[in-house]
C-alpha cells in the first residue's frame, strides 16, 4: 500500500488514508485522560508492555502510541499532529508513506519505534546520510529514554564493539551503507566475536525512493584480505626438498591430496629440529612460529595446481600465497625460487626427490 499525502484533493492515496483515522482518534481521545499522569504512571502506561508479542503489541497500539504521544510533549515539547499519526500507523502496517515537508516523519518514526521496541528484539531506522542518522538519533533520544528505551547510532570510524553496543539498543539510527556493510562484514566474520549485528527484525527506511531505486543501483561490495600465512608456505616450502615420494609422502591423485608418511613425519620433525616427544605436536609448534597453527597436510595440500611440463606432470604449490606466478616452456617450469616448491606426482614416478628450486628441468 502507498499513502502519498494527507492534505488537498481526494486521491485514492487519501482515501487509503482514511482506514487509519478511527484508530487515530482514539489516540487523540486518549491526550486528556494521559495529561492528568504523572511521569511515573504514564511510564507505566507503555513500558508494562515490554517483551510482549509484536502482535500483542498491536492490539494495544491507542494505550502506546497515545503514551508516546505525551511523552513527546513533555521531553520534546512536540506533540504529534493527527498527521504524524496516521503516517505511524502505516509505517506499523509496513506500508509505504510519503508525507509532506513540515508534516514531521521524524517525529512520526517514534511511534512505530517505540513499540516494535519494546518486543525487545530491537529496531532500526535507515536514512540517507550519517550526519541526519546521529541528528536523529539525538534529536527524539529523549522520547525513547522516557520508557528506558536505549538508542544508538552507527556511523564511520567507529570500533566492533562500539557498534556492538549501538546494535545493541532496542533502536538504532543509521545510513544504509553501514547497515549494509555491517551486514557483509559479519557474513565473513570467521568468529561469533567479530559479529556486531544482533538480528534483523523490522526497519523504518527514510526517502525510500532514494535508498531502495536511485541507491540501489550501486552495489555494496567488500572484500576480506588474503588470509591465508604465507610465512607457513616459507617455512615448509624449507623441509620439503628432505622429503621423498612413496617414502615420506603419497600423492593421491583422484583426491588432489598428498599425506605424509609416519616417515615423512620424522623427516620433518627432525628438521625443525624438534626436542619434544611428540613429532607432531613439535612440527605444528614451528610452523606456528608464523602464525595461527596449521597442520602439515592443510600446508601440503594448500593451493595446488598441476601443469603438464613435457612428459612430466608436477604438483606446484604457491608459497607466498599473494604474488607469484608459474609458467612452462618446452624445457619445463620456470619460476622464483623464493615463491614456490614442487612435489614430484603421477608420471613423475623416476625423480626421487623433489625438484630443485629455480632453473629449467627436462
């Protein structure tokens, strides 16, 4: 549904208007009695409703939205017009509403907000830039804290757990883009702890003509850096060349695996010089030397791709893991010594022993 203006003509966009305006008296019918309340009692009036159902809530929209509408004058001295009202009815029926210049949509948001506040499973309002997200946020904070309600604002520049907290709130005021980026940013966060959003469950969109059409045309893209350590792939690339085929290690082809023998673990082991018992516990406590420990078989089966050299099919692994590249002539592979090792694997059967780094090998 579209409501696009209150005032002038009868438009169909009015006349589908109309349907909120007996529950909007009842809210205005309410100011008299809700005047004679103390802070306290009108307090009471909206916050005995906190962690009901949404559609619980509904059922009580005059009492709350009525309550809201006094606590606004008090704090605010503004008092929501029948306008602002009708326009916070629809926002609660998720209908689109246009409202003039000057009729309020600022104030007529916390109507909406408030209640859907109060499920306790928070709400957002998005608008178009950061400076009218901390406005706004401001500006009707003082409606919202009247109930005990929190309220926050995300913005750039702030840290995780600032926005922790702003995400936190039963309303958060912010622009589409942090929203958006936020939301990616914690599809890859590779632990809950990086997480900042709490759940989505209902949002108010200012100028929705401008953030879901004219906006919308802009796609939010992000990207993670590499994170994979490179300085593991060094460090192994090391102990590779002590390592030989069906002895230390099998290459299984149909799995594009290779696993290390009990040998090829001692091989290793001894060359990272390991003084612990425990071969396998003394290889990953090197290779964590570099990092976040990584087992030996993640490290061999990393990155692998299979050039056909000639006759001889090698196995190569990337050992910067950001830069280098790998090319073949009719000699063979030419590549930086400090950027990659090769696994001799499937024709390869009469090199018993790696390849040498560097140089050309028929």
């Amino acid at each position: 549904m579209a409501l696009l203006g209150f005032g002038g003509g009868r438009s169909r966009h009015e006349r589908a208007a109309d349907q909120y305006k007996p529950v909007a008296q009842k809210v205005v019918d309410l100011e008299a009695d809700f005047k004679r309340l103390s802070d306290a009692e009108l307090k009471q009036k909206v916050v005995r409703h906190l962690g009901d159902s949404l559609s619980d809530l509904k059922q009580q929209v005059p009492e709350i939205y009525a309550g809201v509408r006094e606590a606004s004058a008090r704090t605010l001295k503004m008092r929501h017009f029948e306008v602002q009202i009708i326009g916070g009815l629809a926002l609660l029926d998720n209908a689109i509403c246009e409202m003039k210049t000057g009729e309020g949509k600022t104030l007529s948001a916390t109507l909406p907000l408030t209640l859907h506040a109060l499920t306790g499973q928070g709400c957002h309002l998005v608008t178009v830039n950061d400076y009218l997200a901390e406005r706004d946020a401001a500006w009707m904070r003082p409606v919202f804290e009247f109930f005990d309600l929190t309220v926050g604002a995300v913005g750039p520049g702030m840290s995780a757990e600032e926005k922790r907290e702003a995400y936190a709130a039963e309303i958060t005021y912010g622009t589409n883009n942090e929203f958006g980026f936020d939301y990616l940013r914690d599809n890859m966060a590779t632990d809950p702890s990086q997480i900042v959003l709490r759940g989505l469950k209902y949002a108010i969109v200012d100028e929705v003509d401008n953030l879901l059409i004219d906006a919308a045309r802009t796609p939010l893209i992000i990207s993670a850096p590499d994170v994979e350590a490179t300085q593991k792939y060094q460090i192994f690339a090391r102990f590779v060349p002590r390592l030989h085929t069906g002895q230390d290690y099998e290459i299984k082809e149909k799995e594009r695996s290779v696993e290390l023998t009990d040998d090829g673990y001692q091989v290793i082991g001894e060359a990272a010089d390991a003084r612990e018992a425990d071969i396998e516990s003394a290889i990953e406590r090197v290779l964590a030397d570099a990092g976040e420990p990584m087992t030996v078989e993640q490290i061999i089966e990393a990155r692998p791709v299979t050039p056909k050299v000639g006759k001889t099919k090698l196995r190569y692994m990337l050992a910067d893991g950001v830069g280098g590249r790998w090319g073949s002539s009719g000699k063979g592979v030419k590549h930086d010594p400090l950027l990659y090792f090769a696994l001799p694997g499937g024709e390869a059967d009469s090199f018993q022993s790696p390849l040498p780094l560097g140089g050309d090998r028929d």
